[in-house]
C-alpha cells in the first residue's frame, strides 16, 4: 500500500510498550520518537499535520504555533484533558480519542485490585518468600485475615463502558451493585442509581471510572471520605486527581478507612518524595500500581490499530471519534 505523503509524528511510543506500530510506519511516513520532555513537544510539533499522542500534554501556547500546519491530535487514549481544547477549537485544529479499547484490561485489573485487597493473596506470597510459613507450628498461615466479597456491596462511580464491566465480573462472584449519579449533574437522579452520598455510606467497595473534569476532582476528599464505612475499600483506576491524596493518607492512617489500591496518582511517573509513594512503603493499607491497568498486550494493540483507523478516517473525509 502506497503511503499518503502526511507528516506525522509519534511523542512517546514508549508507552505502548511491545506492541507493533505497524500497523501505522507501514501506512504513512512517521517520525516517532520514544519520549518527549515538555521542553522538546513544541519543536516536535512543527510541521506536522498529525501528532499522535499518549501522555504528552499540549497547551494553548504549543497549538497556536503548531497550527499552521497541524490538523489532527490523535490522543492515544480515553482521556483527553492533556489537550487545551478551547485552544484546539480556536485554532480549528480537531481532537479524536480511542474510547473503550482498554474495557477488558481495566476491568480485569480493577476486579484484581479488589480481590487482592479482600484476600491479602500478594501479603501471603510475600510471607512464604520470607520463610514466614516454614515456620508456622500448624499447617496454616492467618496474619493477614481476608474476606468474602458475596453479599457485599460494590459502588461504582463512572457506569460507562469500564464500568459496566467492572459490575458484570462482580455480578459472577455474588457482589451487589450500586450505581451512582453522574457527578456533577444537577437533574434529578435516575432511576437505578442512587446519589453519590447514598453510595459512599453503603457501599463495602467503591471503584472509580468517571472522567477527570472539574466536577470531579477531588471527588474523594475529606467530606467523603467521612461517610464511608471503615471496612470500606476504595479502588482507583482512573484518574489519580479525583483523589485528595492527603485526605486519603490521613483516613488510612487513622483505619478510618479499611484499605485503598491505586493505579493512578497525581504525578506520573512520581517523584520518591511523593505523598502516595512514601505512604505506600509503610501502610499495609494502601497498595499502588504503576498506572498499568489499562496495559494488557490486546489492549495496547487495540489502540495502535483504533488510533490508526481515526487517522485514516480523518483523512477520507469521515472523521470518527472526534473529541472536539
């Protein structure tokens, strides 16, 4: 196949890990670079019709000097707030995502992240590593006290695509689900969900899936934070500012909440002195990972062949998932 004679470039290929890009060099002329620093995104900008674009944020002042030649952001990702969008509109420059190419991967790992949490399975692994239960004067192993999750209660904020197979997987092992109200909205709240002080007073679980805007940030913060049970857990695989970090900390801490497992944090990658990093090295309740559930080998493959699909479109004239 011919390759259509665009310039497009690739900022952080890097984060795509082992899967092909094929399906992109083999179609049209790329440069791709592995990672971009703040300071080298504009000159890598210059010139080029498309970026295609993971993490790598671009600011008002980045799209008005890009936009002479710059027609399309392909944002390799559900979430597009690393694009000034009320620059892009200015400057007619469009924006696509790839939604839903990650539903299995977070998904899976969100029900992971749970599991984990009820049945302590890694503290288990790591005590037979220590030698903990060669030394065990009964057959058995029991400091880390785990629990069933049938019968309980899982609150899930965000019932998009993720969401909702975050909620069938938990169906299959007996939890109960509670949906809540879009935050932020003003309507009434439909029926099937129940308001999001509902959900933090009752539910064992809570999980996050909603999008990162202004209504949700901190969502999670000492106010609600102070409605949940103690036994609680609360789950985060998807934006780490929905959190108020300190808050969350100083809940942990005083046991005023169970447990946490986060994907996501404020900074990423972070810095060794970051608040959830040095908390994560001496509470047993809290667990961090590395930002990697949407990271299954299909879902990064996925993506790659969506992202290469939006650019295709684009170009034909039937432009899809166009974010703004």
């Amino acid at each position: 196949m011919a390759k259509r004679e665009i310039k497009l470039v690739l900022l952080d290929a890097a984060t795509y890990g082992d899967a092909s890009l094929v399906p992109l060099t083999n179609r049209w002329s790329c440069t791709v670079h592995q990672v971009t620093s703040p300071v080298e995104t504009l000159q890598r900008l210059a010139g080029n019709e498309v970026v295609v674009t993971n993490k790598v944020a671009i600011d008002g002042a980045m799209l008005s000097a890009a936009a002479q030649a710059l027609k399309l952001i392909a944002v390799a990702a559900t979430g597009t707030d690393i694009i000034d969008k009320d620059a892009a509109a200015r400057q007619g420059i469009k924006v696509c995502n790839v939604p839903g190419y990650a539903t299995q991967s977070v998904a899976q790992f969100t029900l992971a992240l749970i599991l984990e949490l009820a049945t302590r399975l890694g503290s288990y692994g790591k005590a037979v590593r220590g030698g903990a239960w060669q030394k065990s004067s009964v057959f058995t192993f029991l400091d880390f006290p785990s629990i069933e999750l049938r019968g309980k209660t899982l609150g899930i904020i965000g019932y998009g695509n993720i969401g909702r197979a975050v909620a069938a997987m938990a169906q299959s092992i007996g939890m109960e689900i509670m949906i809540a109200a879009r935050p932020g909205s003003c309507e009434t709240t439909p029926c099937g969900r129940v308001s999001l002080e509902d959900l933090f007073r009752r539910a064992d679980v809570i999980t996050l899936h909603c999008p990162l805007t202004p209504q949700t940030k901190c969502l999670i913060d000492r106010d609600s934070l102070a409605l949940m049970k103690p036994s609680a857990f609360l789950i985060n695989t998807a934006r780490g500012a929905l959190i108020d970090e300190t808050a969350l900390i100083e809940a942990l801490r005083a046991k005023r909440l169970a447990a946490a497992a986060l994907d996501v944090i404020s900074r990423e990658p972070p810095p060794p002195d970051h608040p959830i990093i040095q908390a994560a090295s001496e509470l047993e309740n809290l667990l961090v990972t590395p930002h990697t559930a949407w990271s299954a080998r299909e879902s990064r493959q996925r993506l790659i062949m969506e992202v290469t699909d939006n650019i295709a479109s684009f170009f034909e004239g039937k432009p899809k998932n166009l974010v703004y």
